[in-house]
C-alpha cells in the first residue's frame, strides 16, 4: 500500500477522512497530551487540510490556514503524527509536503507557525527560525516560529 499524501480544502473531505483526521487530532492532543482544549475552533471549515496515509490509516496531518485567518500570512497548524510513526521520518515528510502545498496555495511568502518547543530543532531543520518569547498555549510551552 505505502504512503500517501494528499492536501484538500474542508468542504471536499469525504465523512471519513473528516472522522479520521478528528479521531487523530483527539487522540494526540487531548488523549495523549492530556490537554483539555477545544480542538474544533471554527477554522477548519476555512483550511486545507494535508493528510498522510499509511496503508489505508491516518498516521499524519496538518492543517493549511489562509493568510488572515490566525495570522497576517499564511500558517501551519494542528500538525500531530500517530505514536505508531514517530521517529519513522513521516512528520519530515508531512511538514515537507505541507510547506509545498501551502506555498502552492498562498504564494512564496512567509510561513508561520505555533510549534511546542520541545519541537523547535525538528522545526528549525525545515527552515523555520524561533520569532517571539515561549508563550503558555493550554499548559504546553509553545514558539512562534517563522519560514521565510
């Protein structure tokens, strides 16, 4: 089967690959991470959305967020991989695929992101480069980092 990547706007989803990206998203953020937040923000509806399969399950996503949704430019969000593919090179190959899609959609321009901070080294080896203090995001130290 392999990997697939594929990057889509909300509303073309189809009901599964919405389940499945919830289902992920939950079961890192709130379940694993133990963080009681509101995961479903109103934002997604207005994104595109980068999903890596692996032989037929969600092992990965991000979200793609337009200019002027969260930030003046575009950014990068809700990323999260599967424990079962950690440290496998599938969020390398995610965040790669992500900043190639958001370019493609928005332009050439900078790309922001709000990456927990024990993430910068594997952020900062995409080129993106630490842009404000640590800030306290539903108990977790977070960056704001940059991609020029």
């Amino acid at each position: 089967m392999g990997v697939t990547i594929s990057c889509k706007p909300f509303k073309e989803l189809t009901v599964f690959e919405l389940y499945d990206n919830l289902r992920l998203r939950s079961d890192v953020f709130v379940v694993e991470q133990t963080c009681v937040f509101l995961d479903l923000d109103n934002k997604d509806q207005q994104c595109y959305h980068v999903l890596l399969y692996k032989d037929d399950v969600l092992e990965a996503s991000s979200r793609l967020v337009p200019p002027g949704v969260s930030y003046p430019m575009a950014s990068i969000g809700r990323v999260v991989t599967s424990q079962a593919v950690r440290g496998t090179g599938l969020g390398k190959e995610l965040m790669q695929a992500s900043i190639t899609y958001c370019q493609d959609l928005f332009g050439n321009g900078p790309i922001k992101i709000g990456a927990q901070v024990y993430a910068r080294k594997f952020y900062e080896n995409l080129g993106f480069v630490q842009a404000g203090d640590v800030y306290d995001e539903d108990g977790i130290a977070h960056i704001h980092m940059i991609r020029q």
